[in-house]
C-alpha cells in the first residue's frame, strides 16, 4: 500500500472511532425520558387526571374481583387495566389533540407515567398508613354485623 492509502485507512479510522464515541456520548441523552419537545411538559401534565382515572378503575375492578370472585385483582393486571387507558384517551387532552398527545407521549412513556402516578399514590398511602387504619378502625366497629 502506498502512503496514500495508508493516511486514508487512518483518517476512516479516526472519523469512525470519533462518530462512535460521540454515539456513545449522545445516546443518554438522547433516551432520557424528556425529550424537549414543546409542551411535552404540558401535555404530560393534562395527562394525569386521565392517569388518575386509569389507577382508580384499576382499584375499582379489583373491589368488584373482591365482591364478585373473593380475589383481588393482582398489581400487574392493575397495572395493565391502567396502561389501557392510552387506546381510550379521548380526542382532546386538556388544550391539546390527540394525535399531538400520542406523537409526544409513546406508549411505553404512559406506561412510565401511570406506575409514577401510582408510585406517587402508594407513596402518599404509604406515609399516612396510621391516619387510614384508624378510619378504618372506626368503620368496621361502625359496621359489625349483629
């Protein structure tokens, strides 16, 4: 090979080594779950009453699994009865149509959206465990069968 030949093996190298390296650098960035697109913050936020409404149907059917089978619906299926919710989201989302809410919200990113809605929910239950039970304390002694 000739001195030519040589530099041009070199330099493709080097532009492939570098475009590999700046991939490695962007791809983080590029996957975070905000994407900076306008009013992504705005749309996923008129999003969280309908996220409310997916958790609580979730907690709903499992009342009527209680009610009806004396078996709770478990936290995965919960999970999937509220992730379905994305196919039914209605034609507006707040201020903002539906085809923008889906091209800026994915599938998968609703998905994270409701297990943080719940994640939030659980969290607050969580921290005021005391205060519930004692509510509940109270109904059942309401409530004892004679």
């Amino acid at each position: 090979m000739d001195q030519n030949a040589w530099i041009m093996l070199f330099v493709g190298i080097g532009v492939t080594s570098g475009l590999f390296a700046l991939g490695v650098v962007l791809y983080p960035k590029l996957k975070r779950e905000e994407q900076g697109y306008p009013f992504e913050a705005a749309i996923e936020a008129a999003l969280l009453p309908v996220i409310f409404q997916g958790v609580c149907a979730a907690y709903r059917l499992s009342e009527k699994g209680v009610d009806e089978l004396h078996q709770r619906i478990r936290g995965a299926n919960k999970k999937e009865i509220a992730d379905s919710i994305y196919g039914m989201l209605p034609e507006k989302v707040g201020d903002f149509d539906l085809s923008l809410v889906k091209r800026i919200v994915s599938k998968d990113r609703f998905e994270q959206l409701v297990q943080d809605g719940f994640d939030r929910f659980d969290r607050f239950f969580v921290e005021h465990q005391t205060h519930f039970d004692e509510l509940f304390e109270e109904w059942k002694a309401d409530n004892v069968p004679t």
